[in-house]
C-alpha cells in the first residue's frame, strides 16, 4: 500500500489485517456484550491482543467470514474487529442485533467484493456506501454526514465516473473517527481486547 497520508491515519493496525476485515465502532456496549450479540461460543472467551486477532483468524477461517473476533473497550465505545470477516457492516442478521438500541460506526474492506462505510443505529442502516463510490450512497439518511464527508475527502458527490478516491480506507476511518470523537492515536495498538469464536451459523 502507498505511504499513508499523515493527515488520515488509519485505525492503528489496520495494515496488517489483509485483504478483508471489519473495524466496527459500538456505542455504550461492553466488550462482552457485543459479542454476545454478534454470536460467538462464550466458552472460548478470552483476553487477547491486537496481533493475535489475526492470528487466532486465519487458524481458525471459515469459509466466507472471520473466523476470530475481538472487542475492546475504548471510551463510550467497544471496538469491533473481524479478521478476514465483514459482517457488522453487511450481514443483516447481525448489525441488527448487534445495533439494537445503540448505534454502530463500521469501516469493511473486501478485496474480493467491495469495500464498505456503514452507520447503522437501532437496526436500521443510516449511511451506507463504499468508499471508492460515495455518491452512491443508501440508508435512512444517507446525507447525514456530507459535511464530514467533504472534510476527509470523500467527496460525497464522486460517482463512478472521474478519477479515482486515493486513500479510500484511511479517509474512511478519518469519517469514522469524525462521527465516534474517538482520536486514532498509536496507543490503541497497545489494547487488550476480549477475543471468541463466533457460532456456526
């Protein structure tokens, strides 16, 4: 990947999560809880770090999804990270019960699909579109975050004609750090998140 820009750092360690992974955002749950919700075998709780996420995922990787997941605690948020997987951000069954009663901040890359900027509140997606793409956006309000669009550089008017967004991840959490107030600093990479296996759906 090209050096990134320092004004839109990317949530720290992302580079290492490879060519499919989801960064999720949810407000005022536990880390606990959020698995809970997602769907995991409580057996297989523990605490793990940043690096080890990967690991226990690609160990561990099912077919289509992540086979590993991990969340911390980080101010009125619990991050959600899916190595290798994507579905708080486009897994219906799941953002919504993961959702329920709270709201959601998801940044998805897929390599072998496409990439994803969701926020979704109590169930329902608010804003959705993929970065390279960002006129092309769905939702309940999918103009909620124009303003904060345009300061990251996701032109909210950019179709698919013209060229291309460079840095489409990296300004796609600049957005999400935007709507969680949460800065990304270099001492997230130090957290300690509650790692599980999800359920066999």
């Amino acid at each position: 990947m090209t050096e990134t820009p320092d004004e839109f750092p990317g949530f720290p360690g992302y580079e290492t999560l490879g060519e499919i992974y989801c960064v999720s955002f949810v407000r005022h749950l536990s880390p606990e809880e959020v698995l809970r919700r997602f769907g995991v075998d409580e057996n297989t709780m523990e605490e793990v770090a940043l690096d080890e996420l990967d690991e226990r995922s690609v160990e561990s990787m099912r077919d289509d999804a992540a086979g590993y997941i991990g969340a911390a605690k980080v101010g009125d948020w619990a991050v959600v990270i899916e190595p290798g997987g994507w579905k708080i951000a486009v897994d219906s069954d799941i953002y919504t019960r993961v959702s329920r009663g709270t709201e959601v901040v998801s940044v998805c890359r897929h390599d072998y699909a496409e990439d994803t900027f969701a926020y979704i509140v109590d169930g329902a997606p608010v804003v959705r579109f993929d970065p390279i793409f960002p006129a092309e956006r769905s939702g309940g309000d999918p103009d909620r975050f124009v303003r904060e669009m345009h300061e990251v550089g996701l032109d909210p008017d950019h179709g698919i004609e013209g060229p291309g967004i460079e840095y489409p991840m990296e300004r796609s959490f600049a957005l999400a750090s935007r709507i969680t107030g949460l800065p990304f600093s270099p001492d997230m990479l130090d957290l300690r998140f509650l790692g599980a296996e999800p359920l066999d759906e």
